[in-house]
C-alpha cells in the first residue's frame, strides 16, 4: 500500500525489517543500547558485532540514550547502510507521557535519517511488542508523526512501515485508507 505526502512516498509492507533495502532500518532499542530481543536482536544477529561496537562507542561517549531519542550506526552486513536505534517508551497507562516520547523517537528517527542523506527510511512498530504499547494507539502517533513531518517537502524518497503480523498490518492500512 502505498501513499504519497509532499513528496515522499509512504509505504507499507509486512515483512522482516533486516531484509528491507532502504538506505536506513529503524530499531526499537532499549536505553543501553547493548541489543535486546525481538527486532533488536534480529537486527544485532543479521547485521553482525560492527553493530553492537558502534552502539557500545556511542554509550562511552554520551551515555544511555532516553526513551524518545534516537542514535544512528552503521547497518554492518545488512543492505541497509544505516540503523537508527530509536528508544521507544515502555507503555504504563498512557497518562505518563507515553503518546509524546513515542512521537518524538520517529520525529527524531527522521531527522538523524535526513542528517546520514538517506533518502528512504523503513520503520518497525517502535514500542509496541515488549513495551507494551498498544499497536492502534501507536501506529496512528507513528502514522501522524510521519505524516506531519514529510508534509513539507523534504529529502526522503520513501518512509516504509514494515510490519511483523497480518494484525499489525491491517492496523496501519486502515490509517492509509483513511488518509
Ligand atoms: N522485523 C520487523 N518487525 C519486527 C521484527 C523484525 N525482524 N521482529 C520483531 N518485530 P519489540 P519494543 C516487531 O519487542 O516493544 C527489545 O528487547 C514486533 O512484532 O522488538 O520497542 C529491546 O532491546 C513488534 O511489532 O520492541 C528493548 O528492550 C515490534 O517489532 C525492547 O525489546 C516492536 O517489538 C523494546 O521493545
């Protein structure tokens, strides 16, 4: 499914995300950023150690990386020349500032995407597996902030959500649907 906003193309696919050739894949990390399971741990194991080197130099240098923030490596043996390590909120009730760390970890994907010149971005569903947040709930914060962001013309050819179950992936096509 396919959308254009400005002028990048928004696109959605079910699929691995350590399989996509865009010139950057997201990763929904944890504030160590020292790996984890789930699409952390598939991207640590597809993209080899060069990875996990990169992310232990970055936390020597300024420390763990907050929830809402985002750092960027290089994307070791996957296709993808980049990874932006992305630190999504761990859901607790929604009233503790979830919604606004959640937007702010892909507005900040987005600009580390732009600041590496990649020109296509391919996002998981940050936050939304062992964090616990709720996927309707997240893929329209993730969808607007996308959204919102290309809206003025920008350099990014595609942002791609790669969703990981048929469930997640009619979630997001309603949203493009109704956009
Ligand atoms: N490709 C695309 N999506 C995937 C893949 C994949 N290969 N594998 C899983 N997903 P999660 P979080 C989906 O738990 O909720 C880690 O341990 C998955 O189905 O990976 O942000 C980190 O180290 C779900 O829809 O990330 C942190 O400690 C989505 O990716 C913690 O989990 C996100 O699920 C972060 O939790």
């Amino acid at each position: 499914m396919e959308r254009i906003v400005g002028r990048t193309r928004l696109v959605l696919v079910e699929g691995d995300i350590t399989r996509q050739e865009v010139d950057a894949i997201v990763n929904a990390a944890n504030a160590s950023l020292l790996g984890g399971g789930g699409v952390d741990g598939a991207i640590h194991r597809a993209g080899g150690p060069q990875i996990l080197d990169e992310c232990r130099a970055i936390v020597a240098r300024q420390g763990r990386c907050p929830a809402g923030q985002a750092v960027v490596t290089g994307g070791g043996r996957l296709k993808a020349r980049h990874v932006i390590h992305a630190v999504g909120p761990v859901w607790d009730g929604g009233s503790r500032g979830e919604d606004d760390l959640l937007r702010s970890a892909y507005i900040n994907c987005l600009r580390l995407a732009l600041s590496v010149a990649a020109s296509s971005v391919a996002f998981p569903s940050i936050s939304t597996g062992a964090y616990g947040f709720p996927i309707e709930r997240a893929a329209r914060i993730a969808f607007d902030a996308v959204r919102e962001l290309v809206q003025e013309p920008c350099r990014l050819d595609e942002v791609r959500f790669v969703t990981f179950s048929r469930g997640d992936l009619l979630v997001y096509a309603r949203l493009f649907e109704s956009t």
